[in-house]
C-alpha cells in the first residue's frame, strides 16, 4: 500500500494513462534530452552505486507499469470501454460519445488518439500482450492477419436488421468473414476513379471522357502534345501505389480475388503491364512518370500537364479547393466500367477486452449510418450513408458509383503483402523496356502464386 502511495505522488492521471500505452523504451526515445541526460548522470556514479540505482529503477518501472494499469481498470472496470481513435477522427469522435453515453447512461467512452503512422504498431503489440483496448478503429487490411492469430473476437452479431450485410459495398463484408464469423464491422470505404482536366478534353476535341482501354489509349495520345501528357503512372514512392493500380486494370479483365490474394490470369496481367508499361515506352504517359510520386502526378495534373489519371477523392478535392479543372468519371475497363479496389477502415473487438458486450454496442451506434457519415471524410462504407449532401456533388458522384457497382475489397492476404515490392518492380521493368509485358506476367503470376 506504502508503495502504491509513493508512486501515485509521482504519477499523475495522465500519465497514468501514457503508461498503458507506452513502453518504457518508447518515452526514452521520445525525449533525446532524458537520454542525454542519463548518459550525463551515469559518468559520475560508482559501479555499485550505478548497479544498485539500476535495480532500483527498474523494480520503480515495473510496479509503476502494474499500478498504472490497475488505476486505468479500477473503479470503471464494469461500465468504461476504452476506443483507440485516429487522429482524423477524434473531434467529431468526442461529438459521437457524448450522444452514445446520454444513450447508454450506463458506460462511460474513454477515447484514446491515435495516428495512422502509429496505429498498427500499437494495436499488433497490445494484442500480441493482451493488454488490449475495448475498440479500435483499425485499416481493414490488417483484419485477416489478426483473425489468424486468435485476436479479434467475432461481431457476426451485429449484422442483421439494423446492419444489414446488403447495405455494404460488394464483398466488404465477405472479405472479414472468416470460417463462418466476421470480424470487423466497416465504418470507411475508398476508391480509385478517373481524375480528368475538361478543359484540355474539349481543347483537343474530345466530348466525354474515356469508358474503355481503347478510348483511354486514344484520348491519351490526342492529349500529348507540347508539355501536356496523356497520363502518368507512380513510378516512385509506396510501391504499393503503383501495384494497385495495375492490378484495378488486372481485377477488369479476369483475375480474381482468392482467400485475399490475387489469382492472376496471364492475359489480364500482360493487358494491365501494357496499359501501364507500354504507355511509358511509346510515350502517351509521361517519362516523368520514373520521377513522380503520387503527390508529384497530382502537381503536375494541378498545373495542367498532365491530362487524367487514376486516383482518389482526396486529389479530387485538392483541386476542388485550388480551383482547379477537375472531372471525375468511373475507371475504364476493357469493354466499360473497370473494376477499381476498395480500401478502408472498421471497428474491431479485441478477444481480450474485457467489456465485449459494452464495447458492441458502441460499434452498433457508430455504425448507424449517420454516425458513419460523420466519421468519414472519403465515402461510407454503407450505401444508405451514402446519401449526405458532403458525398453527392458532381465530382464524386463518380466514386459513389464505382465503389456500389465496380469495386470488390482489396487482397489482405499477408502473403501477398509481402509480394508487393517483387510485383512493383517488374512493372518497372516493363516500363524500363528490359522485359516483354508477356514475360512480366509469367513472372508476376509466379510471384502471387508462392
């Protein structure tokens, strides 16, 4: 009890709360000054002094670390669940929770903020420890590899009337739905569409945008001319940019989606290599492409140079913003409307939590489909959410669409994961002229199937 007294003078409620969430390493590493400082300390102590202060600190640490966990749980442990929130989120989070708890008077939200850069070390070491949270709003593509470890504990409950598994986008709900549970209810769901400047549409004679690969070839080169390109393709950058987009033209034209890896098909895999590929070497998509980033294609669409390319509605509302011309359509495929990956992000329930049902009714609320419009600033992952004025306007109406009829969940295989460097940088070669788009497809059919 003595002990307890003395840490909680040097403890305050806040943190308190850090410790839960923290290791010892991370706050040294987070203030280069208190390691500095330490190092300074050490040169003056004797070996004994310095040996016995180490024992004596760490024995500190280690009941601080246990009394800041019990001081979190105690008192609420029946009625408290702790959310982990990303930063985006938080505000209007705070909004939500007031309303939930004058709903539900009898449980209290404890919110913590988190960062997209953060969020997946955090939430894999506090269910790797079971020392988890009650909720955390996590990507949708981690989903399956913590089901593969016993992680997560099933919401196949909370589908049904009130959330019905047809109010998703196509395949949402199957790809987190494992050996007949599902494990993740989507609040977030985003696309690709095509991002075009009208005005160099209607000054180089074109009326509407692309609708197939063959309209999007022809445009393209009717629009290279001076210092405007066709299109560009991230070359550079998260490689994982690049590969989702020639696997959208891939998915179009016969691969499929298996167990959350992709099961390529040689001729959609050579189609999509020489759409990206081709495009580069006999130059209706720019050579700067090897240079550019997506924030780069999106600078140089700003400015007028380059003429459409596939994105998301963040680069849509960027130029929105600036003034810029901007239309949007839904992705070409080989004969219409091509198939383009939705990505996003849910509410999971740790197997640990120790307030399940308390925890569900909190993914329940936020899962009404005004909660969920609130939430997301790219699109819901409800169709009948879909309907707030902030997703209709013209330029994203496109999106809408493509995410109800054209789109299927992205792989969330770990294994394909893994394979995503390996696929980038043969479309690189492709486009470097150093393999045929027949060999990269033989080469990357390979490399999904190990």
């Amino acid at each position: 009890m003595c002990a307890l007294k003395s840490i909680g003078r040097l403890l305050s409620i806040t943190s308190v709360r850090k410790e839960c969430l923290t290791s010892c390493n991370d706050r040294i590493h987070a203030d280069p000054s208190t390691e500095h400082s330490i190092n300074g300390a050490k040169m003056a102590m004797m070996p004994r002094t310095r040996a016995f202060l180490g024992v004596v600190v760490a024995a500190v640490l280690a009941l601080a670390g246990t009394t800041a966990y019990n001081v979190v749980e105690s008192g609420t442990r029946d009625n408290t669940v702790a959310w982990w929130v990303p930063d985006w989120d938080h505000k209007k989070a705070v909004e939500l929770v007031k309303e939930f708890e004058q709903q539900h008077p009898e449980i209290v939200v404890d919110l913590v903020q988190t960062t997209g850069d953060t969020v997946a070390n955090r939430t894999s070491v506090a269910l790797d420890s079971g020392n988890a949270p009650d909720v955390i709003t996590e990507s949708l593509a981690r989903v399956r590899s913590y089901v593969s470890k016993g992680q997560l504990a099933s919401v196949s409950d909370l589908y049904g009337t009130d959330i019905p598994t047809a109010d998703f986008a196509p395949g949402l709900i199957d790809s987190l739905t494992f050996d007949g549970s599902t494990y993740a209810v989507p609040y977030r769901w985003a696309t690709n569409a095509l991002i075009y400047n009208p005005r160099l549409f209607e000054a180089a004679g074109i009326d509407s945008p692309p609708r197939t690969w063959a309209d999007f070839e022809r445009d393209a080169k009717r629009l290279t001319k001076g210092n405007v390109v066709g299109t560009a393709w991230p070359m550079q950058g998260d490689p994982n940019d690049l590969t989702l987009r020639f696997l959208d033209f891939a998915l179009s034209d016969g691969t499929k989606i298996t167990n959350g890896s992709p099961r390529f098909t040689r001729q959609s895999a050579e189609a999509a290599l020489h759409l990206i590929g081709g495009s580069i070497r006999e130059g209706w998509a720019g050579k700067s492409s090897f240079e550019l980033d997506n924030t780069g294609i999106r600078e140089l669409f700003l400015q007028g140079r380059i003429a459409m390319y596939p994105a998301g509605v963040f680069d849509v509302d960027t130029a929105v913003d600036q003034g810029a011309d901007v239309a949007t359509a839904l992705l070409p495929g080989p004969d219409g409307p091509g198939t383009a990956q939705g990505v996003g992000w849910g509410y999971i329930v740790p197997k640990a939590s120790r307030h399940k049902e308390a925890a569900k009714q909190l993914v329940s609320f936020l899962a009404q489909p005004k909660n969920m419009a609130e939430l997301t600033v790219t699109f819901p992952a409800r169709t009948s959410a879909s309907a707030d004025a902030k997703f209709t306007t013209p330029q994203r109406r496109p999106y809408a669409d493509q995410l109800a009829r054209h789109s299927l969940p992205a792989p969330n295989n770990p294994q394909w994961t893994a394979t995503v460097q390996a696929v980038h940088d043969k479309i690189q070669e492709v486009a470097l002229g150093r393999i045929t788009p027949a060999q990269g497809a033989v080469q990357i059919q390979k490399l999904a199937a190990r």
